[in-house]
C-alpha cells in the first residue's frame, strides 16, 4: 500500500507527547502550583490536564501512624509492631484503581515513572516526621530545604536504606515484574538512597490475591509469610559501616489493613542485629 505525501510526513515527524493514561495530546499548560502542590515535575511530562486533575492527592492526614485521610479502625485493633508509620500519596478511589490495575494486573509498564513520581510526596512527609523524631527540626526549618534534600546534606541523619514488599514466585511468572521492587527503585533513584533486597516471600504458603480478599481474612497471621535473607542484610550493614541504629523505608502499593506492611516490617526488625527504624511509604491508601 502506497502511502500518500501527508501520511509519508506523519509518519517521518516525530510524535507529539500524549498522555499515557488516556492518550490525549500534552498541552502547553503545566499544572498550577495549587494543584500540584508537592511540584511532581514528571507529571506534567506524561500526564494530561485532565487526568492529572483525576489524582486523589492525600492532602490531610488524619490518622497519624497509617497516614489515612479517615479516621482508622485498623489502627486502633493492632497490636504491636515493628513499623514505625506509613504515609501515601494518594486515596485509593475509582480512578486510582483503574490506573493500578493497568499497571499491575495489565501490564502497562508505561505508568511506571508516573507510579514512582506520585509516591514522592509520601517520602517528603515520612522525612519530615523522621527530622521530628531526630530532634533536628529547628536547623531543618532554617534551611528552608525540602525534608528529603535537607536528610541528603546531612549524611548521617538520612534514610540509610530503601527495599520492598517481596511478591510470590506465582505472581511474579504471571505479570513479569515485581511491582512494589519497581517503585521502590525509582524512590532509590531520585532520593539518592541504596536500594536494599531484603524480603523474600515464603512458598508453602497459598497465594489468594488480596484484593479478592476481605478486610477480615487480611487481618489473618501473615508473619510466618516473609522473611528476610540474612546474607542480604549483613552485606547492606557492611557497604553501610554502621553499628548503630538504622533508618528504613519499605515500599509497597497500596496500604489497606497494614497487614503485609507490619508483617514486613517485623520480620525485618526481628533479624537487624541494631535498632531500626522502618516507615513504610505506599501509593495508595485504601
């Protein structure tokens, strides 16, 4: 089939820049600051106007250890754990799920960089509590740096590691990728920290998705369900020299129950020969 003079010039110009969730052409305009207000440059590169608008940002945190927008019922039933506090970035509404599925049960690794840009936020606000909890908040408010960029200066203070919920070998084999690895690696990439593989998931265990799942039957014991590979975490204590208390960020999806977060999270703290300090930062809160 030939191709006519317009086509043949369509097809040699390069492509303007559409939307990856609905395919729209990119405008000009960029996102106000009033909408945007954690400045998530990536966005405006991949994203529409109007699918940006669809984000259910978490601007208000209601429930201070989960990060919830609501109060928190689950919060108020758990025992002890390890986890310190999570935070995410956005509420896990109808257009938030549509993009997740697509990426996750689709396999539409486009939506990877855009996933990882949005979980940011959530990384922003777990490094101011961390300045608060280190007693550091007067010289970090003095700065006026950004959480995150004032940890990074000062060396010691900052997170000393980042790692993810570990999926099962089933789960793996059917979508080609571990989807909380993916995040947690762009978190790595763009706050400067090691990515650490720490969890492996157990495999006598029967794998029924979560999200087929009840709340009730994910409040379950999954203690027994992960665990932490001991060579992985010597070999991160020794590229790290330390011999004091660590700091930790575990990435995962979407927080629902908690349930997989604080099993993580104590397996983890169960093994560290030093005091840890885990926060969990999550796209999505249920």
């Amino acid at each position: 089939m030939k191709l006519k003079a317009f086509d043949m010039m369509q097809w040699l110009q390069p492509k303007r820049d559409v939307c990856v969730v609905c395919s729209k052409m990119i405008g000009r305009a960029r996102i106000q600051e009033d909408v945007d207000p954690f400045h998530v440059k990536e966005l405006n590169k991949r994203l529409c106007a109007d699918c940006v608008d669809q984000i259910a940002w978490i601007r208000n945190v209601q429930c201070m250890h989960c990060g919830r927008a609501q109060r928190c019922p689950d919060c108020l039933i758990r025992s002890d754990s390890a986890l310190w506090m999570n935070r995410s970035a956005v509420v896990y509404q109808s257009a938030m799920k549509e993009w997740l599925h697509r990426y996750k049960f689709q396999g539409d690794e486009r939506l990877t960089p855009i996933l990882g840009a949005m979980l940011m936020p959530a990384v922003e606000r777990l490094s101011a509590q961390l300045i608060r909890k280190e007693n550091l908040e007067d010289q970090w408010r003095r700065s006026k740096l950004p959480a995150l960029k004032w940890l990074q200066k000062t060396g010691s203070a900052c997170w000393d590691g980042v790692t993810s919920v570990p999926v099962s070998e089933t789960r793996y084999r059917e979508r080609g990728f571990n989807q909380a690895e993916q995040l947690a690696r762009i978190v790595s990439e763009k706050a400067q920290i090691p990515y650490v593989e720490l969890l492996v998931r157990s495999t006598h265990h029967v794998d029924a998705r979560q999200s087929h799942q009840g709340r009730g039957a994910r409040f379950q014991g999954l203690s027994s369900r992960y665990h932490v590979s001991v060579s992985a975490i010597n070999t991160w204590l020794r590229l790290k020299h330390r011999n004091a208390s660590l700091k930790l960020l575990l990435i995962d999806d979407v927080y629902t129950t908690g349930n997989t977060i604080h099993a993580c999270a104590d397996a983890i703290a169960e093994v560290c020969p030093f005091p840890v300090t885990i926060a969990s930062a999550t796209w999505a809160r249920s």
